[in-house]
C-alpha cells in the first residue's frame, strides 16, 4: 500500500472511533460519516445539508 492510501486509511479509522470506545475502526456509523462530511466541507448547509448525507448513508450502509 503506498504513503497516500495509508494516511487516506489512517484517517477513516480516526473517523471510526470518534466518540465510541468500542468501535473498531473497520466502520463509520452515520454521526461520524456526517462529522466526516462537515469536516471536510463537504456539508455546506445550501446545496449539500446534513439530511443529504444522512440520506446518502442510509441507502449505501
């Protein structure tokens, strides 16, 4: 695996476990793929809202 794919894993990982000691780290729950989404701006609040993302994980979970 190279550098990027690395730092791109470690990442989703920390992601994972925000908030929940016994997440492993293999999976996002829907609060840390939103704070995922609004820490990388990918929420804007106009043409992508929180409800977006919500919707967007509940169909691919």
């Amino acid at each position: 695996m190279n550098a990027d794919m690395e730092r791109l894993l470690e990442a989703f990982r920390k992601f994972a476990v925000h908030g929940d000691t016994k997440a492993t780290g293999k999976e996002l729950n829907g609060k840390n793929w939103a704070k995922l989404c609004k820490d990388c701006k990918i929420i804007d609040g106009k043409n992508i809202t929180g409800t977006d993302v919500d919707i967007v994980f509940s169909k691919v979970k």
